[in-house]
C-alpha cells in the first residue's frame, strides 16, 4: 500500500547501501538482475520491511547501481 501525501516513509541511504562495481563490463551493459535483487531488498531492510513497494525498491535500487 503506497503511503498517503500526509504520509511519509523514510527513503533508506541508497548510496550507503551501494557497492562499486568490480568489472568494466558490468559497468557498460548496467547491474545484473541478481544485483539489483540484493540492493532491493537492502533497500526493504533498512526502511525495516512493511511499508513501502517492491517496485519503488526495485527502480531506486536500479537507479542507484546505475549512477556509479
């Protein structure tokens, strides 16, 4: 369940979460699905599970393995 405009869930530290990618090649072709699973769910643990959504996690995730 999305939270209301009266409601705000706190957005984890995705860059604290984030790792540096080790191989030139994944920074060209982008994260795997694997890794941004894991970031994801990184992210759902440190909001403390419940609120929020899968998919929000999942684009923050892979916005956030993107940027690097």
């Amino acid at each position: 369940m999305a939270p209301s405009m009266a409601q705000e869930v706190a957005e984890p530290d995705v860059e604290a979460l984030s790792h540096a990618m080790d191989s030139p090649i994944q920074a060209i072709s982008g994260p795997s699905h694997e890794e941004i699973a894991q970031m994801a769910y990184s992210i759902w643990e440190a909001r403390g599970g419940g609120d929020g959504s899968p998919e929000h996690d999942w684009l923050a995730a892979e916005a956030a393995l993107l940027q690097r």
